[in-house]
C-alpha cells in the first residue's frame, strides 16, 4: 500500500488527467488505467447503468476481453459489483469465484483473476440520497488478495473523482448527440425545400438517420404506386453486412404491422420475434434490436423507416422521438420530391410530344412537293400509321416507365395494329417480332418505330401486291457493338432496277440521320430483308 503523500499526489494524478478528457470514451479510458496503476491491480473496469435504471454494462477495462466491452452485462444486485450498485456501498470478496455472490460475466474471460472490489459511481448532485448510482468501478488482481480499509477508502475516493468525471463526460456527449441530431433534422429539413432526385433525398436520410441512432443499419423502405408491395429504397450500413431485401406484401411481417396500424414498433430481439421475417438472415448480419416507424403524408402511410442496433438494446424515449421526428420530415421530403419529379415529367412529356409532332410536320413537308402527284387517301393513311407509332412509344412510357422504352413491346404492338388494318380477300398477313428485350432511350425508340413502320408499310404495299398471304418477320438483336433490327418478308422480293420511294428515303434519313445507323436491303430466295444496324450508344445517350 502507498503511504500518504505518494497516494495524495496519485489521485492529484487523476484528477488533473481527468480535467483533460471531454467526451465519455476518453474519460473511461483513463479511469480505467490510472486507476489500474495508483492501485497497483491486475485490471480495473468499469460498469454504467444502462437507461433502463436496471441494467450494469460493461465500458471500459484495463485486464478484461476487449469483445466484452458494450456486451458484458450485469443486472442491479448481481454479482459483486452488481451488490456494490444495489447497496451504494463497496463489495469485495479476496477469493471472488469461491464467493456465492460472484457472477460470470461472459466473454470476458476474469477465470485468472482472484481477488475483486468493487465501489459504487455516485455523483455529487444524487449523494447522500436515496438515487442509485450511475455505475460501479471494480478492481481484480491474478492472486487471491484481502482489501484493507485504507484501500477500500482509496478506491473509493477514485470513484468519487471518476463519477464526477463521468457525469461531466456523459453531459459533454449528450450535447453533442443533440448537436449532430439538429444536423441531421437541419439536412433532412433542407432536402425536403431542395429540389433533387429522391434516391439522394433518401440516401441522405438513411445516412444521417444511422449516425443520429448509432445503429448498425437504417433502411428506408416505400410502398409501390399500387400500395401492395413494400420496396427497400436506401440503406446506410455502418457496422453490418446487410444485404438487398426483396420487395414484401405491404401487410408482411413487423413492417407491414407498422403499415397497418400506423404505429412505431420496437422489437428487442428480431431473432426471438415471430412476426419477423428471415431471422436467420438478421442473426448473420449481427442485426440485434429494431425500431420501425411509419413515414406519413396526411394520416396516410408511404413507407417505413428502419433502424437497427448491433446488441440487444432498449432505445430512450428521446431516441424514439428523434427517430420519429427524422421520419415525419423524411415523409415530407418524399411529398415534395414527387410532385417535382410530377412536374419535370409533365415538362418532359410536353416538350417529347412537341418534338414528335415536330417530326410529323417535317415528313408531311417532305412529301408536299409531290402533293399533285400523291393519293390524297394514300397520304392520309400513311401519316395515320407514323402518328400511331408514334402514340405507341407514348402509351409505353405512360404504362411501364418515364426513362426508357421497351423497343420490341413498342414494335409488337405496331405489328398488332396494322395487322388488324390489313384485311385481304382471302388469306391474311402475319407480322412476327421476335428477339432480344431491347431497352431504349425515347426518341432512339421513337425513331426506330418510325424507320420499322415505314418498312412494314413498304412491304405490304410492294412486296404482298399480288399476293394474298405472307409473313414479315422482325427480328431484333444485339452484338458487342451494335444493335441489329431485321424486317424480312416472303413477298415478291426486290424489282429491277430497284428505286427508294419517299417512305424508304424517310427510313434512310431517320437511321442515318437520327440514330448514326445503316440501313441495307438484300435479296432473298423468296422476299426481301431490310437490315438496320446502329451503334450501342444509343442505349446510353439521353438525348436519344
């Protein structure tokens, strides 16, 4: 034991070291270890009471397993340091295993350790009352020890400064929790007046959200335009694998009990509950406790807002209320970023419409030089079929997507239409379109609609002239560098000298002009094949 002035100027030691630390991990650490050299022990650690008022959780140690720290737990009255919290008064034992009081705290591997003491964290403002203690501090060594008075009263003393230097640590951190919590209410208040995407509107909050919890992981998840299905949208992963989820029944599990009612619910272990789903998946991706709260627009549920801790913890009345507050202003950014995106569409719509109708006039001009010359039913019907393939392009896009077009939907409905529109005496014309899914920008797709009409068109009118019946076949395909689009037909083939017609140096121009394309005709045995072949990038070129 230290005589008195060399235990004076050690707790002087502590006290000064302390008056450095500001936030709570630092405060601990140094606890731990000044305490572990002024008395001269093994290890030294320390336990703060969990927000239940119930629970004693392992922080900081100088001799035990480092995995223990945030898992070890005691309750209040369990094991010696646990009697040392629940009768405000130091607890030792110099052989603790063989002490009935004793308590295996797991993963923490103290089997080496003989003698334990064990003092109560009592702060200045809860002394001398009936208040429990914030914590304990407990001391160990290798070999079996008894404690004497003065080193009772020594570690005591210890825990006095500590408790104060706890409570100013633990102050510390909780500001700067409300601080970063303002930050966060602040960034997603900012999304909701911002006129972005919504992807990053939402990757925003779940970010934000899992800093703001400290969770292992925050999703977000919103209900489908049918109200049927619950998509995951965004997730922010800080210390946990977590992996895409499929879209689920807005009715399925713990999200869909929050959908229904409209409520928050906690749920303490996801791996003993049994509304939840996959909770083997959760279990390997160390996901422990979830909290789930509505995300609402007027009483009406749009999604679901996730988070999870890594252990098994309650979340604090102020947690759930920021946690619900991120939500309702998240709701809010979702509103306002869908009735922008609402907008942009309408703007886009219009102005691809004005574009289209733009490209009508231009074919009608070109063909108003010959107007003398032309069929006045026959001009008609030919702008009739470029106006419809038009339309289709459109019924796509308001039926399956603003962005891109499905070129071989598109195309079978033409070949649909105008299969009705061709009526023959005897027999009939069979349009086939076959191949690959071909996904396109608008205008690529609209041109494209354009170019196969205008040579199913030809094909009808001169290559099945004298014929009664007859297939033409629409092939489309891809090769690393292009995309190949074939129109076959078993007609009477190409005539002799073969000349382009204003439909066919339409297509030409369109291929040529619109897309950076070629287009080519071949003989076949029996019928004619009309080749386009343009360049990939049409896939990825947002002007087209």
């Amino acid at each position: 034991m230290r005589d008195q002035p060399e235990t004076l100027t050690a707790l002087r030691q502590i006290a000064r070291s302390l008056s450095a630390a500001w936030d709570l991990d630092t405060t601990l650490d140094l606890i731990a270890r000044k305490t572990t050299e002024v008395m001269r022990v093994n290890s030294c650690t320390i336990y703060l009471l969990d927000p239940d008022g119930k629970t004693l959780r392992m922080r900081a140690s100088t001799g035990l397993a480092p995995n223990a720290l945030g898992r070890g737990t005691l309750r209040v009255g369990e094991g010696l340091t646990g009697q040392a919290v629940a009768t405000n008064a130091p607890v030792y034992a110099a052989q603790a295993q063989a002490d009935p009081r004793f308590k295996w705290v797991a993963r923490t591997r103290e089997d080496e350790y003989q003698s334990l003491l064990a003092v109560p964290l009592v702060t200045a403002e809860n002394l001398n009352t009936d208040n429990r203690p914030i914590g304990a501090l407990n001391v160990q060594t290798f070999d079996a020890h008894d404690y004497t008075s003065a080193e009772i009263d020594m570690l005591s003393l210890i825990a006095d400064i500590a408790a104060g230097a706890l409570a100013k640590a633990q102050l510390y951190d909780n500001q700067h929790s409300q601080l970063a919590e303002l930050q966060a209410l602040a960034k997603i208040s900012e999304a909701v007046i911002s006129p972005q995407y919504l992807d990053d509107i939402l990757d925003v909050v779940t970010q934000m959200a899992a800093k703001a919890m400290s969770a292992a992981v925050c999703s977000l998840f919103l209900l489908d335009e049918n109200g049927e299905q619950l998509a995951l949208h965004a997730a922010a992963r800080i210390s946990s694998p977590y992996h895409h989820r499929e879209p689920q029944p807005y009715d399925e599990g713990v999200l869909g009990a929050v959908v229904t009612s409209g409520t928050l619910q906690y749920v303490p272990d996801v791996a003993a509950e049994p509304l939840f789903t996959h909770p083997e998946r959760a279990k390997a991706e160390g996901l422990a406790s979830m909290l789930a709260v509505p995300l609402s627009v007027r009483d009406h549920v749009i999604g679901v807002l996730v988070c999870y801790s890594a252990e098994i913890a309650g979340f604090t009345d102020d947690q759930i209320i920021l946690f619900s507050t991120l939500a309702n202003q998240t709701a809010l950014a979702i509103e306002n970023a869908r009735l922008i995106t609402n907008a942009a569409v309408i703007r886009e719509m219009h102005h691809r419409i004005k574009n289209n109708l733009q490209t009508v006039a231009m074919l009608m001009q070109i063909q108003l030089p010959e107007a003398d010359q032309l069929d006045t039913a026959e001009v008609l019907v030919t702008n009739i079929h470029r106006i419809q393939s038009i339309a289709t392009v459109h019924e796509v896009l308001s039926e399956k997507g603003f962005r891109l077009v499905d070129l071989r939907d598109v195309l079978l409905r033409i070949a649909r239409a105008t299969e009705q529109a061709v009526v023959r005496d005897e027999g009939s014309i069979k349009i086939d379109v076959v191949g690959e899914r071909i996904q396109l920008p608008s205008k690529a797709a609209t041109a494209l609609a354009l170019i196969v009409n205008e040579l199913v068109q030809n094909a009808l009118e001169h290559g099945f002239d004298s014929f009664s019946s007859g297939t033409i076949t629409i092939s489309l395909g891809r090769s690393p560098s292009e995309i190949i689009i074939l129109v076959r037909d078993n007609g009477a083939g190409l005539p002799e000298p073969f000349a382009r017609g204003m439909g066919l140096e339409i297509a030409e121009t369109l291929v040529s002009g619109d897309l950076r394309g070629t287009l080519k005709f071949n003989r076949l045995a029996q019928g004619t094949e009309a080749s386009i072949r343009l360049p990939r990038s049409v896939e990825l070129d947002p002007e087209r």
